[in-house]
C-alpha cells in the first residue's frame, strides 16, 4: 500500500508539472523588438533611436513592411480605441476612414473605410486621396494594405454588404 501512495504521488507531481510546462511553453508570445531601444505606443509608433523611429510600421499582404508618417490624429473621438482611430472623415462627413490595429497573433493592420452617402463612386475617390495623404505611401503600397470600403447601412441597396475595395487596387468594384 505504501509503495501504491509513492508511485501515485509521483504520478500526480508528474502530470501537474507537465501541465505547467504546457501551459507556459503553449502561450503566445509577442515579438521582441530587434533594437531593444525602441518601444511602441498604442498607435503602433515605434519611438526610439532606430532608423525608423516615430515612424508607424504597416505590414503589406506580401509580408513586406512600409513605414509611413503617424496618421492618427491626436484628438480623437469618444469611441475610439479599442475599436479604431478615426483617420479622417467624421461621423457625419460623407465617409469615414478607420484604423484598425494589428493584433499580437501578428495580424494585418485594417483600414476600414466607411462610405455614408451617395454619390459613392466620388466619395470613395475622396477618402482614396484623404487615405493617400494621411499615409503618404504610393497606390501599390496601399493596396497591398487590408482596406475594405464599405457602405453605411441604408445608403445603397445594390452595394450594401459588399467590400467595394479601392478604384486603384485589382478586384475593386466599379462604382457610377
């Protein structure tokens, strides 16, 4: 019976100890930066004395990474956040352009862009060149971004629901 306990007791430590060392070693990690003198803010801004310091990091779909001005503007509204920075255009502007930041599983930084009234084919072109001039980055370099441009609910009932893409990038949907 003694030695029954001793084998058990062994067992137990084993497996509680594995599991630590599961749970430690299974848990996503998030980069470290390459020059240990940089630090990010919450807008993705590496600060520093790299190379690249105040500038904002933007992953392409190839995997390359452009680096552009900060865009974010320092006065941001109520909800943004967590859900997004307001990149220019308002709520009640004829379209909205949202940044959404990458998140530590290293996905793609998003820029949502929300079109709010007719005519969309002008406005699209209108929050292209607002999103060219607050990227400062060439039309193949924002392509390769994830951009979705979207309609606001009830302004159109042929493109509702639809990513319409950039004028610019292939696959985008051509608008009157």
């Amino acid at each position: 019976m003694k030695r029954f306990l001793i084998i058990f007791s062994i067992l137990i430590t084993l497996v509680v100890v594995g599991v630590l060392i599961f749970v430690f070693v299974s848990k996503p990690s998030t980069p470290e930066p390459t020059d240990q003198s940089q630090q990010e803010d919450p807008f993705g801004v590496v600060t520093g004395s790299g190379s690249n310091s105040g500038m904002v990091p933007l992953k392409l779909d190839s995997g390359a990474i452009v680096y552009t001005q900060p865009f974010v503007p320092e006065e941001q509204p109520d909800w943004a956040g967590p859900s997004g920075y307001q990149v220019a255009g308002t709520n009640e502007s004829a379209f909205l352009i949202t940044y959404i930041e990458p998140d530590a599983y290293g996905s793609q930084a998003q820029f949502l862009i929300n079109l709010q009234e007719e005519p969309l084919g002008q406005n699209r072109k209108e929050a292209e060149n607002a999103l060219r001039t607050s990227l400062r980055l060439t039309d193949s370099q924002i392509c390769g971004l994830d951009v979705q441009v979207w309609t606001a609910p009830g302004v159109s009932d042929v493109y509702s629901g639809r990513n319409l893409g950039l004028s610019f990038c292939s696959g985008s949907v051509q608008l009157p």
